[in-house]
C-alpha cells in the first residue's frame, strides 16, 4: 500500500481505528477520518508511518459536504474509501438536517460522501470504495414513505434498513461506475466486540451483547479483513461483491434487487439535493 491514499470515517475507536492501523503499516498513507480534532490528533499519533487528519460530524449533510471539499483541496488522489463510521443507538434521534440518526450516518453519508469525492476516485483509478455492511441487512426493508422510520421505530430495524439501504447503494453505485476504474464492494466484518457502536443502546440489547459475546471476533480480526478488501491484489477489479472473512459470499435477496436499489438512489438524492 506505499504510495496509496486511503481515507477511514469513523477512525478513532473500533474496527476503524484497527483498520487505520493495519493498513498505515502497510505504508498506506491514511486519512483519519473523525468526528473531533483531540480523539483524530490522539489516533494520528498512535499510527506508524503517514496520517492525516479530516474532521466532520457525519450526521450532519452539510458537515460531509465539507469534508469532500477539503479532501479535494487537500489531495491529487485517493484511492481507497472505507465508508466505516456507523452508529446503532437504538432510539429514534433526529440531526440537524431533520434526519433519523441511524439512516443518516449509517446509509446518508456515505452515499453524500462518496457521491461527493466520485471525480477525485476517478482520477486516481484504479481505485476503491468499501461500504462497513452487516448482516443484519437480511433483516432489513425500504419503506418508501417511511424512509426515517416516523410512523414507527424500532433501533433494531432501523439499523437493518439502514445497512441493507447501504448495501443496495453498494450494488447500484458498482453498476453505475462499471469500467471507470473505480471498484466499490461491501465488506462485512462480522458480530464485532470491543467497538463503540451501541454503546448507547437500551440495558435488554446490551444484555444479548454480553451474552453472545463468545461468539463475537475482535476489532483486529475484523479490521484484516477490510485491510485486505483495500489491498488485496486478487479483487483488483472486484467490484458490485459482498466481502465476508477474506471471501466473496452472496447477500439477500432483497439487497440484490435492481429495481429496489435504483428506486432508492432517486429517493435519497430527492433528500440531499435541496440541501446542496
């Protein structure tokens, strides 16, 4: 990876900051990506090798809208995007956009995100884009006239949805940019322990955590398996792939539907585009 740009939201803690850490001893030139300066300062200075640094709240359209524009002015290439950052709070939570908390950090920005940085990717093919998926997307369904789930929540299905609306953005985007040079792929690292994600969630869903615990792999394992996603010489030109434990696997249905998927992309511009 010496020589090669690669960018991680959500890179102070967790799998993102494991990933960060791999792949900077790989000799990748990693941005950090994070929502404060003091925990992405504190993370640069843990990283051998080269890091940088992009602040931005990923909730908010107008902050990720920032941060493409100063990545843009910052750098002449990026070649990998690892869309990590990702919350399950368990309640219904609004942003400043009038968003639901989980859709908009989970499936908005990166879609805004990516969408936003499409010409910097291009030019520095041939290049990558991840998208941190889940398999809780199985459980997951697009409800067009609920997409921010107000007539009826649930943390656990807005999570799904959340990650099956990222994955369904993962799919068309792939087809979308079909011989441009730029790759984009799912990757699922699994049931993880040790992240910050649901640190926030209800007493009962941290209760099934401690439980299933044994059955969780670790942010390092985890994070290999993203490193090799993003460096990985056999998946060049991979891409429209659901990665799992170092391997192409097949996802649901649903996730898999052209017509759903193209659906949404016009449904989540008709979101963000009055906010341009």
């Amino acid at each position: 990876m010496t020589g090669r740009r690669v960018l991680v939201t959500g890179a102070t803690s967790g799998i993102g900051k494991e990933t960060a850490r791999q792949l900077a001893a790989m000799g990748a030139d990693v941005v950090i990506g994070a929502r404060e300066s003091v925990s992405g300062e504190k993370t640069r200075r843990e990283l051998s090798g080269s890091a940088d640094v992009v602040i931005g709240d990923l909730s908010s359209t107008d902050e990720v809208r920032k941060v493409a524009t100063e990545l843009q002015d910052r750098y002449d290439r990026l070649d990998v995007l690892i869309n990590n950052a990702g919350v399950d709070v368990g309640k219904r939570l609004t942003t400043e956009d009038g968003f639901e908390l989980t859709f908009a950090v989970n499936y908005l920005a990166p879609f805004l995100l990516t969408t936003s940085l499409l010409d910097l990717l291009r030019t520095s093919g041939p290049s990558r884009v991840l998208n941190m998926v889940s398999s809780g997307h199985k459980g997951g369904h697009i409800e067009f006239d609920d997409l921010q789930h107000a007539k009826k929540f649930s943390g656990q299905r807005a999570y799904n949805d959340s990650k099956l609306a990222l994955l369904l953005f993962t799919y068309e985007l792939s087809r979308r940019l079909e011989g441009t040079g730029v790759t984009v792929n799912a990757v699922d690292p699994g049931f993880v322990r040790g992240t910050n994600i649901g640190t926030t969630l209800p007493a009962a869903y941290k209760a099934i955590g401690i439980v299933l615990m044994p059955f969780m792999t670790t942010p390092e394992k985890a994070a290999a398996n993203v490193a090799w996603a993003a460096s990985a010489p056999e998946l060049t030109g991979v891409t429209g792939a659901y990665l799992k434990g170092g391997k192409q696997v097949t996802s649901s249905k649903d996730s898999r539907d052209v017509d759903l998927a193209s659906r949404l992309w016009d449904a989540t511009e008709a979101l963000v585009k009055p906010h341009v």
